[in-house]
C-alpha cells in the first residue's frame, strides 16, 4: 500500500463514502486529513481556524452524512488493501467510546453497570492484519447504544441471540465477511476472537464461506467421543502429548512484559456438544482444540499466558498448531489498537460531543488515524528494510530528513538511496522526541504521531515554498 501525504491518505480511506452531495464528500476528506495531521478527541484540538473548526462540526452534526457511510467508505479500502493477500488476521473485539456527561443531558447509552453511571457508545471492530502481523485496517465496526441495563442478566437464558449483545459480533463478522467478498474475494479471513466469542451462536457460524477461525475457549465444555461416550475438554486434552515447546514473541503492553514466552502444546480433533438454554436444544460440531500454556518464562507477578483454542485450522503438523498460537498472538493488535484510538495518540474519549451520530462519526475517523499510526509503527519493525516510499511520499520523505538533520540533510537526500521504512520511522520518531532510553524498546505510536504532526506542517511548508520559487 502507498501511504502518501495526509491529504491522498484521507482520500483513499473516505473518498468512496457514498454522500449524496459531493460537497460533504469533499469535506469529510478534507477533516480526516486534518484529524490524521493533528491527532486529538477534542474537535477544537484538531482545528486551530475558526472556519475550519465550524466545517467539522457541520459535517459531524450533519443529517446528511451518518457514521454508518463515513465506516463503509473506510472498511472498503482496508478489504482492497486486504485483496492481494492470500489470508488476513481478523481481530474482532468489543471497546466502548465513554464520554463525560455530568448532566446526564447527551444522546447516549450506558456502559458499565447502572451504579458506575458512565455513558457513551458501545463498538465492536474487525481489524486485518497481514500475515507478518502489520494492521491493514478495520473491516467493519458496528456501534450501538445500549438502553438496557446490565441488571437484565438474570433473565439472559430468556433471550433469543438477536436481543443480546452475541449478535453484534456476529453482525461485525458478517459485515466483514461481505466487505471481503466484493473487494477482496480470493483473500479469507482468519477471525481471532477472545473467550467473550465462546457462544455456540458464534462458533456455529465462525466458518461461514470458507473463512477460517481461531476463538479462545472459556468454558470446559462438553465433548462427545467416539464411542458415543461423553468427555469434556480439558479431559480430553490432558491425554494429548505435548508436541515441542514453541517460542512466543511476546509484545510488552501496559500489564504485560515483553518476553520469549516458552509454550508447551497438545492438541486434538474433537466434537463439541452445544445446548441453547433458551429452547434446550442441542447442537454438534467438529473443531481442533489447542492448548498452549507457558512454562518457566512467566515473570513475576504476572499469570502464566495460558490459551485454550478452538479453530477449524489443521492441527496435522507441528508448523500448523504453531501458526494457530502465532496468530492468536497477532489478536494483541487490536489491543494496541484501542489504546492508541482512545488514550495514546487519538484519545477519542475527550470528544465533547453532543449526540451518539456525531460521535460516531468523530470515532471512525479517529479509528482509520490510530490504525494508520499502529501500521507505520508494526511495518518498520516487521518489514525495516522496504524502501520508505511504500509508506511515504517522497515530499514527506525530504521533510522527515531536513527536520532529522538540519543542515547536513543535504547528504542524506543527494544520497541515490531511498532510505529504508526503518530508517525513515526512526527519523520520524526522533523528531517526535523519542531517544531510545526512556523505554528501552521501538518507538510507539505516541512518539511517531508527534513526529508526524511537525512532518505536516513542514510538507505543506516545503510545498508552499516551492509553489513560490516556480
Ligand atoms: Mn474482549
């Protein structure tokens, strides 16, 4: 994928919005250019004029233009980034965007338990990863407000999958199924779900058209054998061998060190058996259990990584049972996600909107700018050594080396060499303030999106400067 300037960036993620008027078409480009050059939650953070300011509003406070066409435009572009690949990681998780609301006067639903009194909008989003692990970007997010409280639980077993929160993950899993398949069809996806994804709703319809699944097991559910007789599956599984142990790269986050997690591995083909507690009924299906547990490289006080995995992926070889750990493990990316879009570079939640439309617009451009700092961020660490114009435009390129190097850039940029997508990251972070002591690790979202900031602001400098000296 190029990436490019701001501006082609917000065109090629909103520029396919279907709005009925091409001037709001225009101006939503125009806002997420601006959101992605100067990331913040609050609109007037992200809009230093007061015209630019009153443009943003107007188109998110629009009737004209919905969220639900600012997402579409977006989940289009990232399945055509996704169609060259022969596979895509999907990650699909639940967040919420909760907003102050001292007065208890916005448009929006409650999240949490009624006690804790905080509102705001609830979201689960789909995001592709590539095989390497580097974000693509978000296949579908579905939003809502919820009105009932969290005390209806009592009643769950009551319910039918349509009323309960179940069926928004699988809306998110069908919207992505069918973005794929009119922009990308040869590419499936390979859903990664945590143990909130263990619904027999889910599991039943994780392999719809072909695609592949991968969801953490949370109950030790019950299995029937061969020989009619019933087990369950942890059971079942103690009985495996374990196959070799596998070394797991594990990212550090805020809870979380970053390790060579040892995970010792069994594995087994097995027919689970599902009862619906609403009508009682029974169902049947056949999956490969793998359960990966960490032995010996825990640090202390911290839980041992312990998976239990359910997926309709082979389990024939040992490459095959790694490769499902593996890309559980890619999952951990839309963690990042989230904290990027909501505390780290977007900090969506500081929004002071008014109404759940308008925030959800607000969101999903917030969304494709943290997605697109998150795929910056993994593609220098994944891929260092492609040419910094897969991701850069060669005026943003001579922006990051004059701001790096001042004087001495002159070498740099009469070098023949393009610098590679390391290097130039590198660069960008460094003129975000990063110096490689304070954390220790690669440079993060945070300190390339400040880098990106100053680079906006120099590419339209050099831009004006050379429109003057034509
Ligand atoms: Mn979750």
């Amino acid at each position: 994928m190029k990436s490019a300037t701001s501006a082609e960036w917000a065109h090629r993620e909103f520029g396919q919005a279907k709005l009925k008027d091409a001037r709001w078409l225009a101006r939503l480009v125009l806002v997420a250019a601006q959101a992605a050059r100067r990331p913040a939650g609050k609109v007037t953070e992200v809009f230093g004029n007061d015209a630019a300011r009153q443009g943003a509003y107007g188109l998110l406070e629009s009737e004209d233009v919905t969220g639900e066409q600012v997402g579409a435009s977006m989940f289009e572009a990232c399945a055509k980034r996704c169609a060259c690949e022969e596979f895509v990681f999907c990650a699909v998780d639940g967040s919420s965007v909760t907003v102050t609301d001292l007065n208890d006067d916005k448009d929006l639903g409650s999240i949490g338990t009624r006690k804790q009194g905080a509102r705001g909008v609830k979201v689960i989003s789909a995001l592709t990863i590539t095989a390497k692990g580097v974000p693509l970007g978000l296949a579908s997010q579905v939003w809502w407000k919820r009105t009932t409280p969290s005390s209806k639980r009592k009643h769950r077993n009551r319910r039918r999958t349509e009323e309960k929160e179940i069926q928004r993950w699988l809306d998110t899993m069908e919207r992505s199924r069918q973005v794929m398949s009119q922009h990308a069809p040869q590419t499936r996806l390979w859903f990664q779900l945590d143990r909130e994804g263990d619904a027999w709703p889910i599991l039943q319809n994780a392999d719809l058209g072909g695609h592949w699944f991968t969801i953490r097991g949370n109950h030790n559910r019950r299995v029937l054998l061969k020989d009619g007789r019933q087990s369950y599956l942890r059971d079942v599984l103690a009985k495996q061998p374990a196959v070799p142990l596998y070394e797991l790269q594990v990212p550090g986050a805020p809870k979380r060190t970053a390790r060579v997690a040892k995970m010792a591995v069994r594995a087994c083909t097995m027919t689970l058996d599902f009862r619906d507690k609403r009508t009682h009924k029974h169902f049947s299906k056949q999956v490969n259990v793998v359960l990966a547990r960490e032995q010996g490289t825990t640090p202390a006080g911290e839980k041992p990584i312990e998976w239990l995995l359910l997926t309709n992926r082979p389990i024939a070889t040992v490459e095959d049972i790694n490769q499902i750990v593996f890309g559980y493990a890619q999952r951990w990316r839309i963690e990042d996600f989230h904290r990027t879009w909501k505390s780290g570079t977007c900090r969506v939640e500081e929004s002071q909107l008014r109404s759940a439309e308008a925030l959800i617009k607000w969101a999903t451009i917030l969304a494709a700018v943290a997605v697109r700092a998150e795929r910056i961020k993994l593609l220098s660490r994944k891929e260092p050594d492609r040419p910094a114009s897969d991701e850069f435009s060669p005026v943003e390129i001579r922006a990051i080396t004059v701001l790096r190097f001042g004087k001495s850039a002159k070498k740099h940029l009469e070098a023949a060499q393009v610098p590679t997508l390391a290097q130039a990251t590198l660069w960008l972070a460094q003129i975000g303030g990063y110096t490689g002591k304070s954390s220790g690790g690669p440079p993060g979202s945070v300190t390339l999106t400040r880098g990106l900031k100053e680079v906006a602001v120099a590419v339209r400098t050099l831009e004006a400067t050379e429109e003057i000296c034509d």
